[in-house]
C-alpha cells in the first residue's frame, strides 16, 4: 500500500472494465483519483464502491470540457488515458462515420488530454501519462479491427513523441498494449453479434495461448506499476500484456 502515496492521478473512461480496475487499484495504492467517464451511472456505482474516489463525468471527444475540467484542477501527476471504442471490421466495412468515431474517441481525445495536463506536469517537474493501445495496432495486424488497430497505432506514435519531447523534464509517457481483456464492452459486444454465445466467446479464447483472456485487474497492476516511480527510468515504451498472443 501507498505506492501512489501523494499523487493526483486522472483515469478516463473509469466507470467499467480496465479504467475502474485501474481506479480503484490507484486509490487503494493512496492516490487521489479524478474518475471520469461518459457514463453518470457507473461513475456513481463507482464512487459508492470506494468513496475516496472523485468522480466527474467527461466525455473525451469534448475538447471544451477537457479544457474546463483540467484548469479547474490544482495538479495533475497522473493520467491514464483509458477512453476507446472498438469498431468491428475490414477497411470496406469501415465508413466515414465510424472512421471519424475512432478517431475522436481514441486519438483526438487523448491529445487534448495531454495537451491540457502537459503544462502543469512540466512547471512541476514531475509526471506520468499512461496511454491505452492495444497488441491490435503497429503491434499486431487483427482481422476486422481496421479503424481500431490504426487509431490504437497511432496511440503508439503519440505516446513516443511526448515522450522523446519530455524526456529530461520529468515527464514520463508510455503505452500499454493489452490483448483480450473480458470486460463489460466485450460482452456487449458478444451479445450484439447474436447467435451462440458460448461459441463467440470459445472463438475468444481459443485464439490465446493461454487458453483464457486478460483479466482488468491484470492490466491495472500495469498501469499502476507505470504511474508509479518504480518506473521512473521508463518512457516511450509499449508495454504488451496479452497472456502471449503476440508472441
Ligand atoms: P469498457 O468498454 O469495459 O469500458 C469503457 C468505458 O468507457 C465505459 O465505462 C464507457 O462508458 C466509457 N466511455 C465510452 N465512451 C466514452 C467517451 N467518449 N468518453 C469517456 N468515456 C467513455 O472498456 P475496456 O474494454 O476496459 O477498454 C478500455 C480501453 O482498453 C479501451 O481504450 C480499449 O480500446 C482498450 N483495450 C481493451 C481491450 C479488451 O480486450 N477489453 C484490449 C485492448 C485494449
């Protein structure tokens, strides 16, 4: 405990899946967590289950109401940028819609993020941005992940480049590259595919090596390990954690 002792820590998308494992994991180490998430209604589930945690919410694809809620703020040292969307399929099942919505959700929205925490991490000397890509991005090509693995490549990009500007100012900037996590989303999107379940999810699993999927929490003891300064002489690095799919 208290491996986050004295630090503000920003998590987005923190109502479900790895963001809420994430939150809670950083509270727990002693962090101040700012919570936010689109969602009202797993933000206050959230703040009933561990009530030392401020939720706000925000939606990343508003750069306006970034702006707003970082100046309302005394002092950002970590932020993990948790925020993306998944769209399913190839280039030619990919219309200007759901490119846009990739984009914006999973790029654009991480971009005003760091821009808006940047300032304040670099007067102080001192920060940690964490960044959520994905093993389906420059890592991995998946079949019918099209706009999802360019954006989750792109995360890569940005990630290096704040770190390389940043790098002896004390400021840190580093992703992670899950493979299958089983989250809420995941099982949303099982059931909207319809059909046997069972076998969608079996399709899931057989593709891992270890013969299950990632749980948040096993992401979370990343991203904790990353916000923390044990980590202190890493940046610009992609972290892979997929129970050896990309191996
Ligand atoms: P999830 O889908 O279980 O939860 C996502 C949360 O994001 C929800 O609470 C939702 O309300 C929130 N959200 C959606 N749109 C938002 C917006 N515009 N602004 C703010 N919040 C918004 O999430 P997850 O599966 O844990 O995924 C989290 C991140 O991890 C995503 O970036 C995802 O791409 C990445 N990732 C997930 C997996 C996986 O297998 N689950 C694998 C690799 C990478």
């Amino acid at each position: 405990n208290g491996r986050l002792q004295g630090k503000h820590a920003l998590v987005t998308a923190a109502g479900a899946g790895i963001g809420r494992a994430t939150a809670l994991a950083f509270a727990r180490e002693g962090a101040q967590v700012l919570a936010t998430d689109i969602d009202a209604a797993a933000l206050a589930s959230l703040a009933q289950e561990q009530p030392a945690i401020t939720t706000q919410r925000l939606d990343v694809t508003r750069a306006e109401d970034i702006r707003a809620l970082i100046e309302g703020q005394d002092a950002i040292d970590v932020l993990f940028n948790c925020a993306g969307y998944v769209h399913a399929g190839t280039i030619l099942d990919t219309d200007d819609d759901a490119w846009q919505r990739s984009f914006r959700i999973n790029v654009d929205g991480m971009y005003w993020l760091c821009r808006a925490v940047l300032p304040g991490m670099l007067e102080r000397g001192r920060g940690s941005i964490i960044n959520m890509s994905s093993v389906a991005s420059s890592i991995k090509g998946v079949p019918n992940r099209f706009a999802y693995g360019t954006t989750k490549a792109a995360v890569i990009g940005l990630t290096r480049s704040i770190a390389a500007d940043y790098v002896a100012r004390g400021v840190r900037c580093n992703a992670i590259c899950p493979g299958t996590v089983k989250t809420p989303s995941l099982g949303e999107r099982v059931r909207a595919l319809g059909g046997d379940e069972q076998a969608v999810w079996r399709s899931f699993t057989d593709r891992q090596p270890m013969g299950r999927l990632g749980t948040p929490e096993e992401i979370a003891t990343l991203a904790l390990y990353l916000a923390s300064d044990e980590s202190s002489f890493t940046t610009g690095t992609t972290h892979v954690v997929d129970g050896g799919w990309s191996n």
